[in-house]
C-alpha cells in the first residue's frame, strides 16, 4: 500500500507541468467563452471547458480528477462567482467537477483507449453517453444552485435548457478536436489536413457563409443557418474526420464571434447553439462514413496483396530456379577447385558467378517483400517479346500435354517500362484462365492464341483469347468482383489482383462479351519509343 501511495505520488509530482497548464487553460476556457449569461451568472450557452476536462480524465483517470476540481472551482469563483459570495460557488463548483469526473470515467471505460471518434459506431456511443450525462450534471447543477439561492423558480426550465445546451454543444464540438490533438496519430493527420491547400478552400467558403449567413442576413441569420453545411460537408467528404474536426471548430468560433457582434439576445445564441451543434453532428458522420469507407478500402487493398503473394509464389519459384540451379553448379565447382588446390583465376571467377547468382535470387525476393509490403512495381525496361514468351514457356508443356494448341503471334518490336515480375503474374493468370475456360468448353478444336499490336504511338494492345465459352453479359459485370465466385486462379481475387498490377503499371485489363474467351491489356510504350504503329492482326474465327 505504502509503494504504491509512493508511486502515485511520484506519477503526481512527474505530470506536476501538465495539470499546472491544463488548470490555467481551462480557466482561459471558460473566461473567453463567458457571456450572455441567464438566470444566475453561471449559466451561459457556450461552455467548451468541460470538453478539455473530459479529455484529460479520460488520458490520465483519477489522478486528473484533483486538477479538474481545482480548475473548476477556480473557474466558478473567478469568472461565474462574485467576490462577497465565494462560499456560495464552492458546492455548486464542487457538484460540476464531480459530475465531468464521473462522465470522463464512463466515456473512458465504454470507449476504446484511443478513440478518436471516426466511426460510426464510437461516434454514436459517444454521443449518447454526452448527451445523456451532460443532462445528468446540468439536472445536479441547477439543483445545487437553487439551493444555494442563486437561481429562481422561474428558471428551473429555461436554466436546465441553456445549460444542457451549453455543455452539449461545448463538448460536442471541441472534444474530438482534444482527443485528437492529444493523440499521436490524431495530430498528424490533423497537421496533414491543416497543411493541404484545400483546407483553405474550405476555410475561406467557411468565412463566406457566415458573413452571408451574418452579415448579409443580420438578425435573420436563422434563415441563412443552412449555408454553414456546405463548407463542413465538404470538409468531412474530403478530408474525413479530420477535416470535419477542423472545420467545425473554425465554424463554431465564427458563429460566436458573429453573436457577440451581433449582440443577440441568451434566448436567440442557444436556440443558434442547437443548430451548431446539429452542424458538427452532421460533419461527423459524414466524416465518419468516409474514414469508414477508407478503412475498407485499405483492408480490400491488403487483402488483394495477401492474395497476390499466393499468386506469386508460382513465378517465384519459376524465378528462383535458374539462380539455384546455377548456384549449386558453381558450388560444386568451387569444391571441385578447391581440392585440386587452385587458389588463381578459376577459382575467383566460380566464386564471382557465386555471388552473381545469389544476387539474382536476393532480388527476386527483395521484389515478391516490396509488393508484398506496398504494392509499388520494381519497373525495368524489358522487350514485349521476352515479356511474353517468358510468361507463355511454363504452359507449353502443359498445352501439349492437354491436346491444346497454344499460338503466340509475332510481337511488335516495342519496349515497356514495367516490374517483369508482376507482370508475368498478369500474363500467367489469364492463361491459367484460358486453360480453365477450354477445359471447360465441349468446343473443338482446343485453341489459344496471343497477339499483340501497337495502338497509336503511346500504347501497345496485348490480348489473350480461348475457345472456350467466354463472357456473358452478366459475368462481364461482376468479372473484377474480388469477392465473386469462381476458380480462385484467374477469377475472383486473381483478375481483381491482376487489373490492379495493371493499374499500377498506367494501364488496363478488361474482358469482352463475345462466344469465346477475350481479354485485353493496355500498356503505356516506353517514352521515346519510335518503332510506327503495327497492324492488328488478321484473326480467323474459325481457329477459335
């Protein structure tokens, strides 16, 4: 017991800075934001103090709770309270603390460590548990301020509605800026949406619509309210989360700067506070959604990777072979040698093709872990000619084997700047389902043909074609489907897998309706490529 007192009060004396500071700002909090108060000076329609409490209740637990009640008493005194009745603050100061201990408690034991509010799921939780434990202090509030004399009957009901307002919308839109800000991950991606250009755009139609909404309209701004979505959607559908954060804050300062000027009554500034708070409700969904829709992405990107590496163990294995092959034979060598005793020439050009081959396997590797990790191509400039027939030469055998006659035409004479690896994975999946597809198919003869031609004078035009009973009209449109059915080897994952190898690369993959199989790849030519146009070749249907 007695250590751990001492370790607490270590932990106290090492954060001594911290709360130091955070009392200070919540008092500065408090102050800027006080005015238009109702029904007893402490009830104001704008109280984002409490939000920065929450916050560090819920980082550090019950070693904030000390600092929280000290920065809210000092606040209850200094700026709600009057100096001939301090005493009569210290309950209803007391209560408040209390209350935002609790709250920060709940919030930090019902949602994940590290929430930084952008799915739907943590937002809505979060939401209720404010909505409902703000109503709960501003209940406990009221009631100590009636007992200490300080609000009248009369304003039981608009005091709980101002000040339920007040905490709601303070809290509601400057907590998740806080939970971002004291998050490590939070603050960078809230430094990358500050720092992108078009956060200025946003800001600067943020600016508009409040003078349109305020200066324009002047007391009426109720009417022109509606405007102020428009730079908040925006923000939350680029930018997500973050730029839905950044926006709120900026538009909820406007609006109360624009109230103060405007010196609307208490009456008017809360039933404006409901409609910002509705504002940011809506930016964080939006913002939510996106960040969601993000997040899904990345899982589908990581998953077709996943599925990649599969798909490349085959041509790893192909790549790999030569190399060890020839490895073993100039280790061999190299013994051979080295018991007759040589020591010149012989031996140093074996141990050369040595380190040669086994930098050839290394990188091999190195490419399958780079695309494996970030999907980013390894591009070298190859001719279309070796491209191909080094993708077609593992199915030759297979072909013959199958009684399946496979037809390569003649390549143009052109160069691409691709990553050779992932493109023979491209290459070998729509063979692998042009092999399926003939297997398939009753039609006879068994054909595959590949054929090639440059198109224009900025791309070439691969296309692969079976007999088999090729693509409907139906299949073609869930044909790049990841999760559709089919053979997991050139369907499915593969051609999705496939398509986006192709993307990477600044071109396109796609199949054709027709009565036999057709798919096609376009290809950017290496800059500079002056070899003129080819003819597309002459196709026989009846060889399919």
């Amino acid at each position: 017991m007695i250590r751990d007192l001492k370790a607490a009060a270590l932990d106290g004396l090492r954060f001594l800075p911290l709360f130091l500071g955070f009392i200070g700002l919540y008092y500065v909090l408090d102050k800027v934001s006080f005015g238009h108060p109702l029904f007893g000076p402490s009830i104001t329609p704008w109280n984002p103090a409490p939000a920065l409490g929450l916050v560090m209740v819920m980082r550090f637990g019950r070693m904030a709770w000390a600092p929280l009640a000290i920065a809210v008493l000092l606040a209850e005194i200094g700026v709600h309270g009057q100096l001939v009745s301090i005493w009569v603050h210290v309950v209803p100061g007391l209560v408040l603390a209390t209350g935002y201990a609790l709250l920060g408690e709940v919030l930090a034991r019902r949602l994940p460590r590290d929430a930084l509010l952008d799915d739907r799921r943590t937002l809505v939780a979060w939401l209720l548990r404010v909505g409902i434990g703000s109503l709960l202090i501003s209940l406990a509030y009221l009631l100590s301020l009636r007992a200490a004399g300080l609000l009248a009957p009369a304003g039981w009901w608009p005091g709980l509605k101002h000040f339920w307002v007040g905490d709601g919308v303070g809290i509601a839109v400057m907590m998740p800026l806080l939970l971002w800000l004291t998050s490590k991950r939070g603050r960078r991606r809230l430094q990358r949406t500050v720092l992108n250009r078009e956060s200025i755009g946003y800001v600067l139609l943020g600016v508009a619509t409040l003078w349109l909404a305020f200066g324009v309209g002047g007391h009426s701004g109720f009417k022109l309210f509606y405007l102020l979505f428009l730079p908040i959607v925006w923000a939350a559908g680029r930018q997500g989360m973050a730029g839905a954060i950044v926006c709120a804050a900026v538009l909820q300062i406007g609006v109360i700067v624009a109230m103060r000027v405007l010196q609307y009554s208490a009456v008017t500034v809360a039933e404006l506070q409901i409609l910002a708070m509705a504002m940011a409700v809506v930016g964080f969904f939006v913002g939510a959604v996106v960040n969601e829709q993000r997040r899904t992405t990345q899982d589908l990107r990581h998953s077709l990777r996943l599925a990649a590496a599969g798909e490349m163990a085959g041509a790893l294995a192909h790549e790999l072979h030569h190399p060890l092959t020839a490895l073993s034979a100039y280790a061999g060598a190299c013994e051979q040698l080295i018991e007759r005793g040589e020591t010149g020439e012989q031996l140093h050009a074996a141990v050369r093709c040595v380190q040669r081959e086994s930098a050839k396997a290394g990188d091999v590797v190195r490419r399958l872990q780079d695309f494996f990790r970030t999907g980013d191509p390894q591009p070298e400039v190859l001719g279309l000619a070796s491209l191909v027939e080094a993708a077609v030469a593992p199915y030759r055998l297979r072909a013959e084997q199958a009684g399946i006659r496979l037809r390569v035409a003649p390549m143009p004479d052109v160069s691409l700047m691709v990553d050779r690896l992932q493109m023979e994975v491209v290459l070998r999946s729509l063979l692998a389902n042009a092999f399926d597809s003939v297997a398939d198919s009753p039609r006879q003869p068994r054909r595959i043909w590949i054929a090639a031609w440059k198109d224009g004078s900025e791309q070439i035009c691969l296309r692969v074609e079976d007999s088999g009973s090729g693509l409907t009209s139906e299949r073609a449109t869930n044909l790049f489907d990841p999760l559709d059915g089919g053979s997991s080897v050139g369907r499915g994952f593969g051609l999705a897998i496939s398509r986006a190898i192709v993307a990477t690369h600044g071109g396109r993959l796609w199949g054709e309706v027709a009565n036999h199989g057709i798919f096609k790849i376009e290809l950017p030519v290496l800059p500079g490529d002056t070899a003129p146009p080819s003819t597309k070749p002459v196709f026989n249907e009846s060889d399919i």
